[in-house]
C-alpha cells in the first residue's frame, strides 16, 4: 500500500536541523516530525492550552527560568525533589 506524502515548505536551517536531528535518532524526517506532532492533541487540550497562555499574557504567575533551569540540573540527582505547585 503506498502512501499518500505531502511537501511542506521549511526555511533552510530549519530543514537542515530536522535532517541533523532525524539522522542522529536514525529515523527519516517524517518520523520526527511525527514524533514531534502529538496527534492526539484534540480541540480540548488545544483550548487548555489557550486558556494557559492567555493566564500567562495576563500576569499570571510563572516560574521563573533560572530557577526552573536549577531544578532541571538536579534530575537524576540525589538532590532531585518534586517541584511544589
């Protein structure tokens, strides 16, 4: 059965990277961008999403990066702890 393809215009660093990416993951570029895409992301989740920037665009209160970055760095640590909300 073959399958029905489609192209999709990229900018040229931008291909070149999804071709970087795919070859060191040893895929083609179609299955990273598969990975990449959740297709299960339905008109719900996509909502939730919405509402949650909308959240952040009215000063709702985020973390800040460093700080988020410091608790990444501890992943697989002994330090490592769950973030509190």
């Amino acid at each position: 059965m073959a399958t029905k393809t489609e192209s999709i215009e990229v900018d040229t660093a931008t291909a070149a990277a999804l071709k970087t990416r795919a070859a060191e993951r040893g895929v083609s570029v179609s299955e990273l961008v598969a990975e990449l895409v959740p297709l299960s992301l339905d008109d719900e989740a996509v909502a939730e999403l919405d509402r949650r920037w909308a959240a952040v665009e009215a000063g709702a209160v985020t973390i800040p990066q460093a700080e988020l970055e410091a608790w990444l760095r501890t992943w697989g640590t002994p330090d490592f702890r769950p973030r509190s909300r």
